[in-house]
C-alpha cells in the first residue's frame, strides 16, 4: 500500500532529485515551537520530516540530540503527547513523517497500538533504532506493526549477508548510516558513501538515503549525487539548541535548512 513516504521518491524520482529528510526532536525545545519548527521545515522544502521521540537513555545519539530529547522530556513532551503533535501538524501539511525512536517508549505504550495510533495521528514510517528487524519474527507481540513503513537502518559495519537480508525487507526508505559512531555532526561524512550505496542498491529498489555528519550545503549535494536522499539532524538541532528562547526560532530553522535544501535538488 502506498503512503505518503512511497508518493514523495517516486515524484522526487521523477524529477532526478534527492530526498531532503530533516530530523528534529519532537518537543524541543517545547511542544508549541517544536511545531512552528517542524512546519517551518516543511515549508522550506523538506520532504520527510524526521520526528525523534524523546526518550531518557538515547545510546545512539550524539551530546546535541541527547540534550534535545531531554529538553523535549522536561517540557511535558509524551507519547500520548506525540499522537496530538502529530495530528495537529496534519492540520495544515502533509510532508511525510517518520518515527525516529529506540524500542522502549514504544513498547512502554503497546506495540501494537503504537503503530495504529501513530498512523491515525498522521505518521508514515517508524525507525526502530535499537530493534533487529529479524527478531520480530520470534516475538508474535511485534509482528501486528500495520500502518506504519518500517524504515531499515544499514551501517558501515553491517556485513554482506545481512545488508542483503535488510535490504530485501525494507520499506518507505533505508537509512545508511555514513560512519561509525553516534549521531552528530562533529564529523564529516565518510568517502565511502558511493560504494555503501552501491552495495545495498544490488538488493532492492528501495530508496536509499544517507544521514551522519552532514552539515553544510556542499556535503549535501555530494551525498545527493550519490544516494535517493540526505538526512541532516543534529546540525538542524543544534539550530534549536542555540536559538531556543528566540521568538523567531522556526524562522531561523528553516533559515539554515533551506541552502541544504536547495543542495538536494
């Protein structure tokens, strides 16, 4: 079935571009200017917007994300919470959502009713950070995961065998992570990316995107030669962490998105 997230590459698709997916955290650095961030993205230009949801042990993140989500924590943000934030960004956009999240929150909320009250809210996708896409055969409580695409995550170090396995089952998008390490944009992206691409490209047709240490326009439009789309996160986060108490917060987001943006297409 095709949802938001398939209809978005396949025009990107059509007018040789590359996706521009934006993460931010949900919540940060409160609920109402989180949503003015998120829609001011969307008017940018951004073609997925990549909701974390915050949650109190983010091993995989990077000190800027990891300060966001506890920003985002500390100004009420919940999933219940989430579900509303959602709906109401619904109310005026229709830029692809996925859920960028680790295991726990989910399951604290019910798997199953993650998934259906996520894609009732408005979400498309899910990233499971820290849930092995084979071990949700061998729990039945994890298999009812209807309306939401599970976006696959690949990495450097992901060996041959298994890159093909994720590959195979993928939906919506697959995320490639350019280097080892947690998130952040301290460190550029590797010259690897091309072959990585490459090498998961020999398995599916499902679009290829690529995140970890983009922060300029230039490194942008490097990655979007090689792969279906860029994902920049934390240097988009650091915007929210260093502009937090100003009024103009959404605007100067978007402000600094839109070259990278641009540098997509």
């Amino acid at each position: 079935m095709s949802n938001r997230i398939d209809t978005t590459f396949q025009n990107l698709k059509e007018k040789g571009q590359a996706a521009f997916v934006a993460y931010v955290c949900a919540g940060d650095p409160d609920i109402e200017a989180s949503l003015s961030v998120i829609r001011a993205l969307a008017d940018a230009g951004a073609d997925v917007i990549e909701l974390g949801v915050p949650f109190s042990d983010p091993q995989a993140d990077g000190i800027v994300n990891q300060l966001a989500a506890e920003r985002s924590l500390k100004n009420g943000m919940s999933v219940k919470k989430l579900m509303e934030f959602i709906r109401e960004f619904r109310t005026t956009h229709d830029t692809a959502i996925v859920l960028f999240t680790y295991l726990n929150p989910v399951y604290a909320y019910g798997y199953e009713k993650f998934h259906i009250d996520a894609a009732a809210a408005g979400a498309d996708g899910i990233l499971l950070l820290d849930l092995p896409p084979d071990e949700i055969a061998h729990n039945s409580e994890l298999i009812s995961a209807a309306g939401l695409k599970h976006v696959t995550l690949i990495s450097p170090s992901t060996p041959a065998d298994r890159i093909k396995m994720l590959a195979k089952q993928s939906e919506g998008f697959i995320y490639a992570v350019s280097r080892m390490g947690v998130t952040g944009a301290q460190a550029a992206p590797s010259a690897g990316i091309g072959a990585i691409v490459a090498n998961i490209k020999q398995h599916t047709d499902t679009p290829v995107c690529v995140g970890f240490g983009i922060n300029t326009p230039d490194e942008a439009a490097a990655v979007a030669e090689l792969a279906d789309g860029v994902v920049v996160g934390s240097a988009i986060v650091n915007q929210v962490a260093l502009n937090a108490s100003d009024a103009n917060l959404a605007t100067i987001v978007a402000d600094f998105a839109s070259p990278l943006i641009q540098a997509c297409k």
